[in-house]
C-alpha cells in the first residue's frame, strides 16, 4: 500500500515537473524552429502561420483544448522542401505527425519515438535518409509506422521490438538491410506489414505466426531466404522476388481468408499442395518462375473465386486436369514454359467466357485443340500455345474471337 502511494505521488510530481518544464511556449518556439527549416514556404503557409495569430489556428495545426498544447502536425501533400527539425521532439503533446508526400530531407529527428503520445507517424514519400529512430520499435503507444519511399537506409532495428499498440508498419521502398527480429511477434495487434522493395534478408521468423490480427503482408522484392511460416487471418500473402526455398503447405488450409497468394520468383522446389482447393476466397494465385514440381492438383479447379492463375516457369509435369474449366472467373491463365505439360488441353478451358489470356506456350502438349462447336471465349485477347505438339485446324471459337490481338 505504501509502495503505492509513493508511487502514484511519485507519478504525479513527473507530471507536474514536465508541464513546468515545457508549456505552450515551448510549442509555439518549436513550431517557429520547424518553420524556419522550411525552404520552401508556400506563399499560403508563410501568411498563415505568423506570430499575430495564436499557433493553435496556424494551417496544419491541432491543440489540446484547455492547455492548448500541440497535439497533432498534419501538413500533407505541400511540396515542402528542407529537413525536419530536431526540436519537434520537444512538442511533448503530439499525437499525430504526418508530412507525407513533400519533399523533406536528411533524417528523422530521434526523439520523436521519445514522445510519449505518439500515436501516428506517417512520413511517407519524402527524401528521407539515414536510419529509422530506434526508438520507435519500442515505444509503448505508437500505432501507425508509415516510413515508405524514403531513402532510409541501415539495418532494421536489431534489439527486442515492444509496439503493444502497433497496426500498421510500412517501410515500402527505401534501402533497409538486417533481419527481421522475431520478437515482431510481440506486436500482437498488427494488421498490416509491409517491407516491400528493402534488402532485408534472413528468414521470416516463425513468430509470424502469433500475429493473429494480421491481415496483409507484404514483402515482396527483399532477399529473404528460409521457410516462410503462414499466419492465419492473412488475407494478402505476398513475398515474391526473394530467394525463399520452402513454402511449408502442411498448414496451408489454415490460411482460408486469403484472397492473394504470391511467391513467385523464389526457390522453391516443392509440389502444389494437393489441398490447395481449401483456399476457397483466392482470387489471385502467382507461382511463376520457380522451380515447383509435381503434377497440377484438381483440387485447383474447386477455387471458383480464382482470377488470375500464373504458373509459367515451373517444372510442372503431367496432364491438365479437366477441373480447371471449372475456374468461371478466370480472366488469365499462364502455365507456359514448364516444358513437361502433356496430354490435351481441356475442351473446358476453351469455355470459360471470361478468359481474356491463355498461355500454354513451351511445353509439350499434344493432341487437337478441341473444334467442338458450342465452345465461346468472347475476351480473349491472347491465346498463346506455340511450342509444342499440337496439332488439327484453328477452330471456330478462335476466328469467332473479336477481341484477340495476339494469337501464336
Ligand atoms: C498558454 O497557456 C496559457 C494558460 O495555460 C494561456 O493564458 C496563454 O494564452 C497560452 N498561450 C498561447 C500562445 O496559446
Ligand atoms: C490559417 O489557416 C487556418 C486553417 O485553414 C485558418 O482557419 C486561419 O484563419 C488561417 N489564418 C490566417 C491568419 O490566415
Ligand atoms: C502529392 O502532393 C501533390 C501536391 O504537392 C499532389 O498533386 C499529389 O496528388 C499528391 N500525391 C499523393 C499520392 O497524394
Ligand atoms: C527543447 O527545449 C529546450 C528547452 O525549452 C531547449 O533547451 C532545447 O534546445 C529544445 N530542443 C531542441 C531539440 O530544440
Ligand atoms: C542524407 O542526405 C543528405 C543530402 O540530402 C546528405 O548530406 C547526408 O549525408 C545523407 N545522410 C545519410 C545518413 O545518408
Ligand atoms: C518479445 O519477444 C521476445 C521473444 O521473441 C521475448 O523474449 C520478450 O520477452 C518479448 N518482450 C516483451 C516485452 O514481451
Ligand atoms: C508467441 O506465442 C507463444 C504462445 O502462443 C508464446 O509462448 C511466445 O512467447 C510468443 N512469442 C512472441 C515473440 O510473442
Ligand atoms: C493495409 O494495407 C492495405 C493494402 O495496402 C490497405 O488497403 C489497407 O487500407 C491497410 N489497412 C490499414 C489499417 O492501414
Ligand atoms: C520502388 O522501388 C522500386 C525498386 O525496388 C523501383 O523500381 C520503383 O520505381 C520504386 N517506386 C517508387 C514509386 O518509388
Ligand atoms: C536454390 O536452392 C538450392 C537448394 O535447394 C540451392 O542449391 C541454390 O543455390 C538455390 N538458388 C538460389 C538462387 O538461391
Ligand atoms: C471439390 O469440391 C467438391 C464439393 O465441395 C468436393 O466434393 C470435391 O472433393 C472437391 N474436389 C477436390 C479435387 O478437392
Ligand atoms: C459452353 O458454355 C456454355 C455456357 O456458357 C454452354 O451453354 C455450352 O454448352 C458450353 N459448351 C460446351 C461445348 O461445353
């Protein structure tokens, strides 16, 4: 009981000792300094916050209703040029920092993950260098990281990552190296992840998968390596261009609200699972240019939402099974260059009205294409099924086909 009495005076006197310490002065000197490395001051903003009028009306700028205290900088999409200041660390108030879409520079100032009611900061596309503030993987409030198209370099944070309140991180295009640290698993109320276009590396720690609120996952365009483990309310799953060998497919059925899957241009070696059809809401399914093998499981016919199908440049061998004239919502279909296709193309194929591409090109397919009458692809664009053996007339379907451009 002492021990918290002591405490809670304790608590009060930090209060008091940091509104003494800093007060809406302190706001309004700190606001000046930022202004002042503004190289660029539209005529707009330049009129707008002068010294005659309280820095609480200024363009941008929201204050705290009784101690009027800056509470948020929103300054978005106002081509400003020049660097961020340090002192906006000393708005001890803010909540919400977003300069995105300007053209600031140099880094970002470290004692912003310092400030204890920072909820959001999005700075994304800005000319931003240097390293991410540390600071930021561990602080206790943030909920909105948005850092991408920068130019922010280094490697990711290496220590224990605390972001309780963490939903959204995006580092999308800079030049960020390291590791993902598995204690990302502590952030348990992330939805979206994106780290898509840096040189991360390493593999996606298995702690992925205590993110259980996580939606979209992007990181595509890194050089990952390793197994990539599956988290289950993941809608969009997406980490092509990396140099991942395994896929772990046991528990791919776990993963049935996902609407994109992309893994393609990786390294992974192993079969379609044979369950793939359990992914009843996917709409688009890349697997291209890998070397997968195995045989094309029927159960891919069973996925009626699929839109676009792409498995060129795999090692797939086998017959086409007649199931996938079941995917009525297809638009695109590419299993080209897996050189080891054979049999026939399923008349049903030829049949799915929505179909605007299909490309069967380099593999060894034999046989006629289907001259049934009754047959109709009125979208297509691009039938492509050069290089291989087949053989008979071009059917009616085909010259019926008003919008085809390109036929090989
Ligand atoms: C600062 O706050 C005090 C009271 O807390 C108020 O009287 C004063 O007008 C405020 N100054 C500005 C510039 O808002
Ligand atoms: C500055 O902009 C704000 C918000 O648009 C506006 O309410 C305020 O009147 C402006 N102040 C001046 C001095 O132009
Ligand atoms: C970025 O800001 C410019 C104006 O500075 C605007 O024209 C453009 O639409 C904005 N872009 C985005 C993606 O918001
Ligand atoms: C923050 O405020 C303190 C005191 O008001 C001042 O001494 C210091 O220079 C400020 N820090 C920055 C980075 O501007
Ligand atoms: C950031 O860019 C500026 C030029 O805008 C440069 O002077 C500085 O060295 C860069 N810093 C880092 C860490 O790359
Ligand atoms: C974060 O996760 C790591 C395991 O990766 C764990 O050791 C650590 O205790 C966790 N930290 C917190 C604050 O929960
Ligand atoms: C992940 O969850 C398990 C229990 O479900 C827990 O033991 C482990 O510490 C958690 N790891 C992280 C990094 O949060
Ligand atoms: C998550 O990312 C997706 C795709 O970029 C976007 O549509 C969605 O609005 C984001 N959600 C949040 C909460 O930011
Ligand atoms: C994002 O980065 C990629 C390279 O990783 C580059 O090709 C692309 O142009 C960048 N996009 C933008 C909008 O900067
Ligand atoms: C692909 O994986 C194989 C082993 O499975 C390995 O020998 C090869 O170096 C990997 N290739 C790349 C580009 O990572
Ligand atoms: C496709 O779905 C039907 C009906 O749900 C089911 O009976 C059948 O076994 C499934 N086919 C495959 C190959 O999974
Ligand atoms: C092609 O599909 C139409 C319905 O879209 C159907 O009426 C017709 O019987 C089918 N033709 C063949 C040969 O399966």
């Amino acid at each position: 009981m002492e021990k918290l009495i002591f405490l809670l005076i304790l608590l009060f006197l930090i209060q008091f000792a940091i509104s003494i310490a800093s007060s809406n002065e302190t706001d309004q000197q700190t606001l000046s300094a930022f202004q002042n490395l503004i190289t660029s001051l539209t005529h707009f903003l330049a009129n707008n916050w002068t010294k005659n009028t309280p820095f609480c009306s200024w363009f941008g700028v929201t204050c705290t209703a009784n101690r009027q205290r800056v509470v948020a900088l929103a300054l978005p999409n106002l081509q400003l040029q020049g660097t961020i200041s340090l002192s906006l660390a000393n708005l001890s108030f803010l909540s919400v920092l977003n300069l995105q879409n300007n053209s600031f520079c140099g880094g970002i100032p470290y004692g912003l993950g310092h400030l204890p009611c920072l909820r959001v900061i999005d700075n994304q596309n800005n000319q931003l260098n240097g390293s991410i503030p540390t600071s930021l993987f561990q602080h206790r409030r943030v909920q909105v990281i948005s850092l991408a198209f920068n130019e922010l370099g280094g490697e990711m944070w290496k220590g224990p990552w605390y972001v309780p309140e963490l939903r959204v991180i995006n580092l999308r295009n800079n030049s960020l190296t390291g590791v993902i640290h598995p204690s990302f698993g502590n952030a348990t109320k992330l939805l979206n992840f994106s780290l898509f276009g840096n040189r991360v590396s390493g593999n996606i720690p298995k702690e992925v998968s205590n993110l259980s609120q996580l939606a979209f996952l992007f990181l595509f365009d890194n050089q990952l390596t390793d197994e990539a483990n599956m988290v289950t309310n993941l809608k969009f799953l997406s980490i092509s261009n990396n140099q991942i060998s395994g896929c772990n497919p046991s528990n791919i059925c776990q993963l049935i609200e996902l609407k994109v899957l992309s893994i393609s241009f990786n390294n992974i070696t192993r079969d379609i699972p044979r369950n793939i059809g359990c992914l009843s809401k996917l709409k688009i399914f890349l697997i291209g240019e890998n070397p997968i093998k195995g045989t094309i499981p029927n159960s891919l016919g069973n996925i009626s939402t699929l839109q676009y199908l792409y498995c060129g440049n795999n090692r797939i061998v086998g017959q086409i099974p007649p199931e996938l004239g079941k995917l009525s919502k297809l638009r695109e279909l590419f299993f080209d260059s897996n050189s080891n296709l054979i049999g026939q193309i399923p008349e049903a194929v030829f049949n799915i009205s929505s179909l605007e591409v299909i490309d069967f090109s380099f593999n060894n397919l034999s046989d006629k294409i289907p001259t049934t009458t009754g047959l109709h692809l009125p979208n297509i664009k691009q039938l492509i099924l050069g290089v291989n053996q087949l053989e008979g007339k071009i059917p009616l379907f085909i010259t019926n086909a008003s919008k085809l451009d390109k036929l090989v």
